[in-house]
C-alpha cells in the first residue's frame, strides 16, 4: 500500500491527496509532523527515491536556512536534521515498499504510477 508524508497545510500535499483518492488508489496518510520518522526511516525512503538525500531537505525553510545552510553536513549530519526537524522534510512524498517519490508537482504522481 502507498503512504504519503503529509502535512494538511501545504497544498501540494492535499493535491496530491486530491489526485489519489480520484484514481481510486488505497494509500495510508503518515502525519510525520506529529509521528516523526526515525533517521533510519528517512534513509530507507530516501534510497528508495534514488535521489540525494539533499533533494529531500525544504532548504528554503526557515530551519534549514538558520542553522544548516552555512554548514557542509555528511549524510548522517543531514539525517539527524531530518530527523529532529521533520517540517525540513521535502513533501509530497509517496513511497511504499519498492518506491519513494517526491511528488512535486503533484502531478508527478500520475506519470510515475503510469509508468507501471
């Protein structure tokens, strides 16, 4: 089953929702602002994007910029960031057993799952 990291107050998130329930598709909703992830969690969803772990950082956050910007961080380093501060998680993103992606646009999520 697919689980979206969501928080309820950004919109590309709802949309992403939105394009999900529309297409019929069960997923699990993770608030991960209320239910952090752990550092490990954070890792596996990240190896499962294929991405750099820094494609998954908001680092126009606030956050990010105060304490981490300035600073050349190892992947462990960035991890515990993650993991501390949870709203520097990049959202939407989609992930299940086999897959992560950040779904940004949203509609990323239509061409990805179409790819199957």
């Amino acid at each position: 089953m697919l689980k979206v990291l969501h928080n309820n107050r950004c919109g590309k998130s709802r949309e992403t929702i939105k394009i999900l329930e529309d297409l019929k598709i069960p997923f699990e909703i993770v608030n991960y602002l209320t239910n952090p992830l752990s550092k490990e969690e954070i890792n596996h969803i990240n190896q499962l994007t294929l991405k750099s772990l820094i494609e998954m950082v908001r680092t126009n956050e606030s956050i990010w910029k105060t304490i981490y910007k300035s600073k050349e961080l190892t992947n462990d380093e960035v991890l515990i960031a993650l993991e501390t501060h949870p709203i520097l998680i990049e959202r939407p993103l989609v992930y299940s057993e086999k897959f992560a992606l950040v779904a940004r646009p949203p509609q990323k999520i239509i061409d990805f799952l179409d790819s199957f």
